[in-house]
C-alpha cells in the first residue's frame, strides 16, 4: 500500500514535503524510495548521508501503520499527492504537503473555493462582515475553508453552518482532537456538508509552529483569500502573504485607521498585496464571477487560422469549459505556469483569448 510508505518517508526525521515530492520524483515511488541503496538516495539534491541512513533504517514504518489503522477506525480518508481527491489547486504550490488527512463530505476540487481568514480577537464590526460576506457568498456554491480558530475563522464557520455553505477547517494537530476545544461541537457540525483536513498525524499537538504551516494550505487550496479584520502582526497576514506567493487573489476588507485589527488589512491594501473590497460585487468582478457561462456559445475561430500546439490546447480547453483561472487552465493543459502565461500572452495579442478579473481567461 502507497500510504504507508508515503507516511513512513514523511515521518522520517531530516524530511520535509518538498523533498519527499523530490525523492519520489526521483525513484518513482515512496516505496521504491526505500527500497534504494544509499549511494542512490544520496544522488538526489539535498539528500546528505544522515538523511540517507534515516530513510534506511525505515523507523517511521511502524507509526505509520498505527496511523493507517487510526485512519481506518475514525473513517479518515487519507489523500495522497497523486490521489484524485487531494486539492488540486494547492498541488500546483512548491510546498504542498506529500499527504493530507481529511474528514468530512465536501469536494476539496470544488469549482468555487474561497478562504476567509482574521484576527482571534474580532470586533462587532468584524463578525457582522463575516457573517454577511458568507450570506452573500451561499448563490455562489462555494466551499468556504478557514482556521478553526478563535475569532474570525470560528465566525465564518459558524456561519457557513448556519446558512448552509459547505466549509472545511484546517487544523495544525492530528484528528484525534480538535483545537481549541471549545469548536468541538461546530467541528462536528461541519462534517455533515464540509469537514476537517490537516497534514498532521494522530498525536501530533497544536504547537505553535504548526499553524503557519496550516496556514500555508488553507491559502493554497482556494481560489482566493479574503482578510476580514486583521492586527498588522497577526496570522491572517501570513496567510496572505502565502497566498500572494502562490499567485492567488487576496481580498481585504477595509477598517477605521485608528482600530487595532483594521491595521493589518488596511496596510495590506495600502502595499497592493490586497484588493480592496466591501461586498458581494467587488468579489464577484474581480473573480470574474459576474459572466454568464450558461448563455455562452463555443467560439468559432476564424478559417484558415493556424495555430501553434500549445495554443491549440489552450484553446480546444477554452472552447469545452467557457472559462478558466491560471491554476485550472495549468491543470487541464497539463502545462507549466511559466510556459503557460507566455502563450496566453501570445493569443491574446492575436485576439483569441481575452483575460478577465481574478486571472481568469475565456475565448474572444
């Protein structure tokens, strides 16, 4: 079975998720990769003589069949790299982890996923916008992902239970727990049309290092963060700035300059690392949300036009879906991000392809 092994070699001390893609990428698999000589195993980048012999010893192999069967016991699914259920959006990030832990009902590749972030410690006026941002967001048919945490991502998921819209929290400790605990009823809750994901296996405590790096998934597996209320030293900027990385839309609601937790989003607006927003409108425009693909007819391209390889991929994948962001078209091309925006470049000078508001692309 892949996962164990997939478990075992992110248990091993000296590796991370991005040299565990690096290794498997090398070898073929996760258990190939134990099955390597050391001579082998040190020929990958990274991959020193210590690092080496932990692979060897397999030590993690037993804690990773104890977390196989918790797995089994709690009805966990567990979502490999490659697995069709992990978030495709954040498989496109250099850091996604090798191998996440989900609980819950929702689609994870949803067509529509947002993420609503803020400070624990939120306002009237920070919960009265959150709660009407996820009111408006329900005609969308989104799944709306947060941090379980006190204030703003407590608020939203809150919400989203009382509304209806499925919503997933990303925790940083194992699923044998839910922190903090005063959520764990709105945990349960929000199986019954979301759920719970984390990277973390059994056990594992919610120390503080660990939520930067859970901050880092409920970044990369949205199409766009939306910061609520915010200290400028708060989580929720780490967030965005992850989110930036990542090349996806960040939205900021603005506040009173003279507010603690409005400095965070107000300066995240003032150094363009954020839209500004007030509502519904702003969202769908700059998401591109607003165009009715129902009523779009496939576009005839001219005759007698020639095109180039890629772009006829691009294009035959515009024409089938209507309209695509960056992040999706990559997927269902199949090509790099780099090599991509420089052929979408090239059809829309010809005119073929139009880019829309949230790097969205449609056929002219």
């Amino acid at each position: 079975m892949q996962s164990l092994y997939e478990i075992a070699l992110i248990l091993t001390p000296g590796i991370g998720g991005v040299t565990a893609r690096s290794l498997i990428a090398y070898f073929g698999s996760a258990e190939a990769v134990f099955n390597a000589k050391q001579a082998q195993l040190m020929m990958v980048p990274g991959i020193g003589i210590k690092t080496a012999e932990s692979i060897l010893r397999k030590e993690s192999f037993d804690r990773a069949e104890k977390e196989l069967l918790f797995a089994e016991r709690y009805k966990i699914q567990i979502l490999s790299f490659n697995s069709p259920g992990y978030p495709h959006r954040l498989k496109l990030c250099y850091d996604a982890p090798l191998v996440l832990y989900y609980k819950g009902n929702a689609d994870l590749n949803a067509s529509k996923v947002i993420s609503i972030v803020g400070t624990r410690k939120a306002t009237a006026y920070g919960k009265e916008l959150t709660q009407k941002l996820v009111e408006e967001l329900k005609a969308h048919n989104v799944i709306v992902v947060s941090g379980l945490a006190h204030g703003i991502d407590g608020i939203a998921h809150k919400a989203c239970v009382k509304e209806g819209v499925p919503t997933v929290g990303v925790v940083g400790h194992g699923l044998d727990r839910i922190y903090p605990a005063q959520h764990r009823a709105l945990a349960e809750k929000m199986l019954a049309d979301g759920g719970i994901l984390t990277e973390f296996v059994s056990g594992t405590n919610p120390d503080r290092e660990n939520f930067p790096k859970r901050n880092r998934i409920v970044a990369g597996m949205a199409d766009a963060t939306i910061i609520v209320e915010a200290s400028i030293t708060g989580g929720a900027l780490i967030t965005a700035e992850l989110a930036n990385s990542y090349n996806r839309d960040v939205f900021a609601f603005p506040g009173n300059i003279n507010e603690e937790y409005s400095t965070g989003c107000n300066h995240l607006i003032k150094t363009n690392r954020a839209n500004l927003i007030t509502g519904i409108k702003d969202i769908e425009y700059l998401l591109g949300w607003t165009v009715n693909q129902a009523q779009e007819r496939p576009t005839q391209l001219s005759l007698g036009l020639t095109l180039e390889p890629e772009e006829k991929i691009i294009v035959d994948v515009l024409n089938e879906k209507k309209q695509l962001g960056i992040d999706q078209l990559s997927i269902e091309t199949q090509m790099l991000q780099s090599k991509l925006v420089i052929t979408l470049l090239g059809l829309e000078m010809q005119g073929i392809v139009t880019g829309l508001p949230g790097k969205m692309y449609k056929l002219t």
